[in-house]
C-alpha cells in the first residue's frame, strides 16, 4: 500500500511540475524531452535550479521538481547553449 501512495504521489509531483513549467516556454515534459533547450537556451533542470538559487526559492516544491526532473531523466550535466568556456 505505502508503494502505490509513493508511486501516486511521484506522479502528481510529475504532473505538477510539467503544468508549472509551462510558463517557463516549455510545453508538457516527457522522458523524450526533457533535456531540450528552450527558446534561451535552456533545459527545464537548469530553470528550476534557477529558480532555487537566484530566486532564493528554497521551498520544497522547487526540490520536489529537480527530483521529478531527474527521475524523467534530465542529464545534470548539460550545459546551456549560452555557456562560454573562457
């Protein structure tokens, strides 16, 4: 029983971080495209840690999302498509 709450729960937190990063310009977030780069370069990962550490967002829900995201399969090493190696 306490499995399927989780696995239930895992899908709303899924849910609601695909419908809040719609106003990010990204559309619904599958495993197909998670890692894709938005109109300014980039992936849904890098706007919710964004969101985290300029925002000073530290609530729980911006946790919940970056774990979404990487359990959807977002690569933690993908750089923006701005980043310079100077």
């Amino acid at each position: 029983m306490k499995k399927i709450i989780r696995n239930i729960s895992l899908v709303f937190m899924l849910l609601a971080c695909s419908t809040i990063l719609l106003s990010g310009g990204f559309e619904e977030i599958t495993t197909d495209n998670v890692n894709n780069f938005d109109k300014e370069g980039y992936t849904p990962l890098m706007r919710v840690i964004n969101q985290y550490y300029y925002d000073h967002n530290d609530g729980p829900e911006v946790l919940q999302k970056i774990e979404s995201l990487l359990l959807l399969g977002a690569d933690p090493n993908i750089r923006s498509k701005n980043y310079r190696n100077d």
